[in-house]
C-alpha cells in the first residue's frame, strides 16, 4: 500500500527518484582479474618474470619429479617444497574449447565477443587461455596452437603480462 503523500496529483503511483549512470567506471582492483606479479605480491613470480621474457614455464617438484600447472610453492602430490621451474612448449594442441558470446563479468569489458577460450594440450600439461584470432568455426579439436603473451592495461601502473595462444600452421 502506498501513501498517499508520496503520489504526484493524486497518482497512486510513488514519486521516483532520477539517479544517472557515469559514463566510465573505474575498475577496482578487487575486480582485476590479472593478479599483481612482483616478488613482494606473489610468490610465482618467477612464473610472471620468465613469462615476460617469451618463456612458458611451470614448476617440478624436485623430490617427486611431478610438473604442476599452475605452478606451486609446495607440492600438492608429496607435500614437498622444493620445486624448480621448467620451461613448457610454446606449441600445443586445442584439446577442448567454446565460444564466449556474452554476460562477460564487470572488469572483463575489454574482451569483443564472442571470443573463444580452450584447453591446451601441451604434452606435460594441459591448460586454459583465450583462443585469439580465430572464430568457433574455424576450429577442430586436435588443431595446433601456439603461445602469445600478451601485456596487461588495468587499473594499476604495474607492468603486467599473461598467455593466451593463437592458432599455428603446425606443430
């Protein structure tokens, strides 16, 4: 029931309050997706530091000799923490992927859709990244890829980078 003291001429009908909508909102950082890569902010830095240098890596547990990805600080096969980066292959195969079409999260505007994302088989490991320059259509499991890293703009200063991977004329 309404009442009556908040109708406009005896309009049942509440007043409404007119609120605007900026025009650009700035990202905060709780919902930045790349997380901060220096050694004071992880401790997988080194993963960041080689992927900056063109290399995909990831750790081996140096007790068990498992290879982990993502990469650890402490074993999750035999608990222990000695492990040791191990460069990955920059080319793999598409094991998997689907097609991103809409109802992208706040912080992840920047992608055009639809955009493809996969899992890639690179041998020793499989892992998941965007698929660029390429639609769902002109994919086929079992198609080769290769590693592209990308830098990352957002909404700190710091110099970030990640992977994705692109389709290749083979392997």
């Amino acid at each position: 029931m309404t009442d009556p003291s908040d109708s406009i001429d005896g309009d049942p009908t509440p007043k409404r309050e007119r609120v605007s909508v900026p025009d650009e909102v700035d990202l905060p950082r709780l919902l930045d997706f790349y997380e901060l890569q220096t050694e004071a902010q992880t401790e997988i830095h080194e993963f960041y530091d080689n992927l900056r240098d063109g290399r995909l890596t990831t750790t081996r547990c140096t007790d068990c000799e498992e290879i982990h990805y993502p990469p650890r600080i402490v074993c999750p096969e035999c608990t222990g923490d000695d492990l040791e980066y191990v460069d990955l292959p920059h080319e793999g195969e598409l094991f998997a992927f689907s097609e991103v079409r809409g109802g992208l999260p706040l912080g992840l505007a920047e992608h055009d859709v639809p955009y493809v994302v996969g899992v890639v088989d690179l041998g020793p490991v499989r892992l998941s990244a965007r698929i660029d320059d390429a639609s769902y259509a002109d994919l086929e499991i079992g198609d080769p890829v290769a590693l592209k890293v990308v830098e990352i703009d957002g909404p700190t200063d710091e110099d970030r980078v990640f992977y994705r991977f692109e389709p290749s004329k083979g392997l």
